[in-house]
C-alpha cells in the first residue's frame, strides 16, 4: 500500500483493491456496503451504541467475568504468604513459632500459575482457529472446575503446585479470548469500554480476593486458605451458561466463508430495531476487513506474527502488556506481604489491601473518561510517568525510614495510577492493533511474553522482600523506576494513537507504514473512494446514508402522529 501525494493522507493500494476485487463477487456493492457501515458505527454515540447492540454488550459483559476468577486467584497467592494459617501449613517454623514460606516456594508456586497460562495461551491460537471461541471457552471453563479440586484439598506444597499449574491452563485461555470476543462483536465507539472492562474484572477478581483474605485472616484452621478456593466454584456455572447462550464471534464465521451464519449472529447481536440490512452491511464491513488483510498477509499462522508490517503490530502489543509487568506493579500484587515487612500490622496490612484493589476499580471506571478525552497513547505515557515518580517518592521514604503506613499509602497512590491508565490501556491496545485474522494468537503471544516477564519478576520479588533474603523493602521500588523509565521511552517513540479507527483503517495505516506520531492526524481511505472512476461510487454510498437517514426521521415521524392520534 502505497501514501497519496499528501502527506498525511493514506488510502488503499491499487494491488490490495485488484486481489480484493478478483477474490469478491461484486467488489462495488461490497465497497458500499463496508463504507456505509463503517460510517454508521462511527457515528454513534456510546448511548446509541449500546442501544444498537445491547446483546453484544451483554454477552461481552459475560464472558469476560472469566477474568475475575484470575485476577481473584493472582491476589490469593501473593496474600496468603502473609497469612498466619496458610504459613504454618505450608511453610518452615522456627523455634520461636514464626513460619514462613522460604522464598524458593514462593517463587515456584507463582511462576507454576505463569507456566500453566503459558500452556493455556500456546493452545488458545490453534483452538480458537480450528472450533470456535464459545466452544474452546466452554471446555476451559470445565476443567477449571476440575483443577480447583487440587488447590483445595492440597496437603503439601507439591500438590499446592500442580494445581497452581492447571488452573494457570484455562487462564491463559480467558486472558486471550476475552479481549478477543470483545473486540470482533462490538462497534468502534465501544470498543475502548468492553476491552478495558476487562482490566476492570481482574480488578474486580481482586477485590473479591481482599475481602474474603480480610475475612479468613483471623481463622487458625485450614479452611482459612481452604475456603478461599472454595469460592472459586461459584463463578463456573453463571459464566459457562452465558457462554453457552452467546453466539460466535461473528469475524470467525467471516473468516470460515460462513457470511449467512454470521448475518444472523449480527442480527441477534442488535437491537430490535436493527434491520437485515444492516446485519448485511455490518458483515459486508466485517468481510472487506478480511480481505483487506489477505490482501495484505495471506496467512494466519503464529509465524506471520513477524512477517512484513504484522511485526510492528506485534512488538506495540507485546510492549504494551509487559509494560504491565515493569512499571512497578509487582509491589502491588505483593502490596500485604509487603506492608508486613514494613512493619504493619497483619489486620491493618489487609485492609489497606481491599483499599488497594478499591481504589483499582476507581482508577479502571475513570479512565472511560480520560480515555476519550486523551486517547490510548497520551494516557499511557502520562500514566508510566506519574507511576515513575511515585516509585521514586516509595524509595525516598524506604531510605528515609518512614513509616509503613506513608509507604501504603503511596502504594495505594500507586495502584490508582496503574489503573487508570497503564491497566486498561494495554487491554484496549491488544484488542485494536492486530489484525483481524490474527488477533487471538497476537494476543496469545503478548500475553505470553507477559507471563515470561511475570516468571522473571516472580524470581526476583520474593527475594527483594523476604527478610532471610535482600530484605529490601521499599527500597525495591528503585529497581522498578528503572524499568517504568524503559517502558516511558518506549511508548514516546514507537505508541501509535488508534482512538476512533476503524479496524480497516488500522490495516491500511499500518501497512502504509505511517510514523508513530502521525497516526492521530493521517486522513485514511480504505475504501479507495477518493479520485478517479470511483467518485460516482462515493457519491451513491452517501446518497443512499442520506436516503437511510430521511427514511429513519420519516419513520420517527409517523410514530409521533400515531402517538398523537391514539
């Protein structure tokens, strides 16, 4: 694809339209279609977005709950190396009573959770590609229900462990195909509000998790680390029969030739008042972007992941989501541990943690808000930076010798600013920079390069904080501002901004090569409907926007005078 003679304009190039036009029937007819679809969806408010898709919403809504049962567990882990009654089960006592889990357990238990979700997001490509997301969402969602039987009648660490290890399979097949589902079925103007939702349930996972760690803390039996597994039963049942219910993502019928069947998952997908035609235009839309792709990639394999401008797409979501990782967020997840260590009391320590996971939700529901107003790229840099000098406000007290209670409080500062801009903003990235056709193993890759990050963290946290190791304390945050600072650096030169594109217009962005910074400004037309023959095209597609909308007030009309007249 080629650029136009403006600079900041970029359109479709004449090959990518010729394979396009030889692989379709009516090439014309297709053009209109996706332009006046994709013009619709733009158009839309986010109220009248979710008036015209309330289904997708829903079952987007639905399916990404699985996210709660894994940021629920991640916060279980962490907390119950804190805990008085898991420590005396699974841990080393020492004559004076005290137990404690040696940092070598600590790190493999966790990095056994990191395994298994690695497992999980090698196999979500290929199953998702060859029977479906519901399918491949449903059978996780069983064997999650079995693998919890193992954490919960564990009576030695190895056992601990290979349940770690299963339960990590099914999450690496959420975290992969929630974003995923979210992406293919909702329009443009909500497509940043059901991804980063996502970030919002993991928040919400935590959450739950604090409460219930409050709740058990003060227990001395075994169900004080047993009944917070327990718990994760509760949500199997509801998510599988939303998933059950749901329809399949309607860009994996597209990609399957299955157009028919994947009108009618549209149609279902709309409102009462969506009409056929629209459900037509929708998939028409939806199968220009697949062709728009093979045009420009043909395959769709794990290799083509770095092949030709799919590279780039690859490293902006691979960066994004260990961003995750290296700004600092691993003091979060260790937040009680870590309070203990710097002299809070256990009681206390545990409630500053709900408070923590609180402010999270807080932090996650603002940035719909700054989102909007900034954008993906200019909210992300800001978030890294703030972070950074909150990071570096930790380590000035650590060295100070200040209270525990200051270094809390900064954590929770901490826990507010990752999650109104760095958490969810990595989740709205993932589901809009990868192409259609490959966004379930783009995702499955990124998220794996995040759990490898995770193993590595896992290694080192562990030892930055336990007093029989560095016994570092806050002082860990100087590590952590080191990383932010790469992860700041990266984003200024290489995060593009896709607020408002469409998934077409992404493609021919990117396959323009536009630079970074001028992503946000560059006119693009993926339609190739801007000079030439197909002028008298553009003029019928918005003569016939302008018919629809007429024939919509006209209706609007006799509604009111039959109102009236009644």
């Amino acid at each position: 694809m080629s650029d136009s003679s403006s600079e900041n304009f970029v359109r479709i190039d004449e090959k990518a339209a010729a394979k396009i036009a030889s692989a379709v029937g009516d090439y014309k007819g297709l053009v209109q279609d996706a332009s006046h679809a994709t013009k619709r969806e733009k158009r839309m408010g986010v109220i009248e977005a979710i008036r015209t898709y309330p289904m997708a919403v829903f079952f987007s809504v639905g399916i990404s709950l699985a996210i709660v049962m894994e940021g629920y567990d991640t916060m279980l882990l962490g907390n119950f190396y804190a805990q008085p009654a898991f420590q005396k089960k699974f841990g080393t006592c020492k004559e004076d009573g005290s137990c404690q889990l040696t940092s070598a357990w600590q790190t493999g238990l966790a990095n056994g959770t990191q395994i298994g979700s690695i497992t999980g997001l090698l196999c979500v490509g290929w199953l998702s590609d060859n029977i479906g997301y519901r399918k491949t969402m449903m059978g996780s969602l069983f064997f999650m229900a079995s693998f919890i039987f193992l954490p919960f009648f564990a009576q030695n660490k190895v056992t601990l462990l290979f349940g770690q290890l299963l339960q990590g399979i099914p999450w690496g097949i959420y975290q992969s195909l929630a974003i995923a589902y979210a992406a293919d079925v909702c329009p443009v103007t909500l497509r940043y509000l059901l991804t980063t939702y996502v970030n919002l349930c993991w928040v919400f996972g935590q959450l739950i998790a604090a409460g219930v760690l409050r709740a058990c803390v003060n227990k001395t039996d075994h169900w004080a680390w047993r009944l917070p597994y327990a718990l994760q039963w509760m949500w199997i049942l509801p998510i599988f029969l939303v998933v059950y219910f749901a329809p399949e993502s309607p860009y994996y019928l597209v990609r399957k030739g299955q157009i028919k069947e994947a009108e009618e998952v549209v149609a279902r997908l709309q409102s009462k008042d969506g009409t056929a035609e629209d459900a037509r235009r929708t998939v028409a839309m939806m199968k220009h972007t697949n062709e728009l792709e093979i045009a420009a990639t043909e395959g769709a394999s794990y290799l083509d992941l770095f092949r030709g401008t799919a590279l780039r797409r690859t490293e902006i979501s691979v960066m994004a989501w260990s961003a995750q990782q290296w700004c600092g967020s691993n003091l979060m997840g260790w937040s009680t541990y870590f309070l203990i260590q710097a002299g809070v009391p256990t009681e206390k320590a545990f409630d500053l943690n709900i408070g923590n996971s609180g402010i999270g939700a807080i932090g996650t529901i603002s940035s719909w808000f700054t989102m909007q107003y900034l954008g993906r790229r200019q909210l992300y840099i800001i978030g890294e930076t703030l972070m950074f000098l909150d990071l570096l406000a930790i380590a000035i007290v650590a060295c100070a010798g200040g209270s525990g209670y200051i270094i809390g409080g900064l954590l929770l500062c901490l826990t507010c600013l990752y999650d109104a801009s760095v958490g969810p903003v990595c989740y709205c990235l993932v589901g809009e920079v990868p192409s259609t056709r490959l966004r379930a193993k783009s995702n499955a890759f990124s998220r794996l390069t995040y759990n490898l990050s995770a193993i590595a963290l896992n290694s080192l946290g562990p030892k930055m904080l336990n007093p029989g190791d560095w016994n570092m304390g806050g002082k860990a945050a100087f590590v952590w501002m080191g990383t932010d600072a790469v992860m700041i650096l990266w984003a200024w030169f290489r995060l593009p901004e896709t607020k408002d594109r469409s998934l077409s217009e992404l493609d021919v962005l990117f396959e323009n090569k536009v630079p970074t910074r001028k992503f946000k400004r560059t006119k693009v037309d993926q339609f190739g409907l801007v000079d030439g023959d197909d002028i008298e095209n553009k003029k019928q597609i918005d003569s016939t926007e302008e018919d629809d909308e007429k024939k919509k007030v006209e209706n609007g009309a006799n509604v009111e005078v039959h109102t009236l007249t009644a």
